[in-house]
C-alpha cells in the first residue's frame, strides 16, 4: 500500500494553548487525532499519552504480532491516561477524544471516542464514518427506542463517553474496504463545528494534495472563527 498524508494542528483564534495532538504514522498505517476535553485540566497531556501510547502499542505489535487490535489498543489507552489522571488530577480526573484507524490489506479498521471525527471521500462523495458520543446522539437514539425524554440544548455537545473515563470502553471497531484514491480525513472538532461538512467536500473536490487539502481546512476553520484548537489529519490512498 502507498499513502500520501500530512497533518497539520493550529491552537486557533480564541484559546491560549493546543490540546489537539495527532497521529501520523504511515509507516504502520496508523492515523489518530485526540482533543482534550474542555472543563477538565490538562488537556493537552490527556492528549499527549492517548496518542503517545496508542503510537507505541501500535509499533509493538506490528513487529510482534504483524498486526494492533484496536479494540484493546483504545482500552489499554484508557487505562493509561486513568492512571495520569490519578497522579496529576485525582479530584476532577482528565480527559480526551480518540479517533484512531489502522490501514491493512486494503481495508480501514476504525474506532472513535468522543467527538473527533472521520471522514471518507470517494468519487465525489464525503462521507462520516463516525458518530460522535454526545448528549444529542444519545437522546436521538432513545427517541428512537419511544422514550419521551427532553434534552436541556445547553448541554447537547457534552461527551458522553472520553478516554479517561473510569470503566472499560465497550468499544465496537469497524471495518471499511478502500479502494485507490480514497480520501480519509481525521479531525477535532474544531474544523467539523466551525465549518460544515459541504465545506469540507469542497475542499477535497479541487483535488489537491494532502498537504494543501490540510492547509486549506485550517485556514477555512479559522476563517469561520477559529473558535477551537483545530486539528487534522488527510490521507490519500494512492495504491493498494
């Protein structure tokens, strides 16, 4: 398999520092952006050990095993940043998003956490592949069960799930067959909440670059008011 991919963060207009890290690792396949929660402390070092740790398990088992299981890959993150979280914030905890995925064999395997997010362009089209653990999502789906329940707006973006969180992930992982010329786009939401995702399909219609797709979304996020660290990572399938 071949990649193009770049990756580019930017702290925005509005906060004082990044809590956005990502992961770019073609070497191995491995993509990953996380996003430390806000209204916790420190963030960015929630941030920091999720991708730190996932980077390290992930070259690990591809010497040992030729592979990572990225279900117990997120679980063994989640247990590292409890553990930081216990040594720096043992009353208010810490916390951050995970958006991970593995290319092998021609196929994405793909597990999120939180609100980060990933998308797939394909012959035109944009597609999300995740969906975002939130209060809104949530009461969607017991909407949808019948429940008459009534969601306070306020607090529609709070995460309902993070890395850092006190019990084990019941995380799903799922699996997407690429062809050439995908397009896989990772990002914090600091690009999907200040610009749409048309805008986003725009972008990768000119048909540029990783490296100026990226460019491109940043300066679009900050355009729009740069209200968040933003953060992406763009990848090109260019061979399979």
């Amino acid at each position: 398999m071949q990649f193009t991919t770049a990756a580019l963060t930017h702290t925005g207009l509005v906060r004082r520092e990044n809590e956005d890290r990502f992961l770019n690792a073609p070497e191995i396949g491995l993509f990953a952006v996380a996003d430390g929660i806000g209204g916790l402390p420190m963030g960015a070092e929630a941030a920091e050990c999720a991708v730190k740790t996932l980077g390290a398990l992930a070259h690990k088992a591809v010497v040992d095993v030729g592979t990572l299981n990225l279900a117990e890959a997120f679980n063994a993150v989640n247990r590292t940043v409890l553990a930081l979280a216990e040594k720096l914030t043992p009353l208010t905890g810490l916390g951050c998003t995970l958006c991970a995925g593995i290319i092998r064999a021609g196929a994405l395997q793909l597990a999120n956490v939180g609100d980060s997010r990933c998308y797939l362009f394909r012959t035109g089209m944009l597609n999300l592949l995740t969906t975002d653990d939130t209060v809104a999502n949530e009461f969607e789906v017991r909407r949808a069960k019948g429940e008459r329940i009534t969601m306070d707006e306020r607090y529609r973006n709070a995460l309902t799930r993070c890395i850092g969180q006190p019990t084990e992930l019941d995380q799903q992982i799922f699996v997407h067959t690429l062809h050439e010329n995908d397009v896989l786009i990772f990002c914090s939401d600091g690009i999907n909440r200040m610009i749409s995702d048309a805008d986003i399909l725009n972008r990768l219609l000119e048909g540029k670059p990783p490296a100026l797709t990226a460019e491109a979304l940043i300066a679009d996020a900050l355009e729009a008011g740069g209200g968040d660290n933003a953060t992406c990572v763009v990848v090109r399938m260019d061979a399979l």
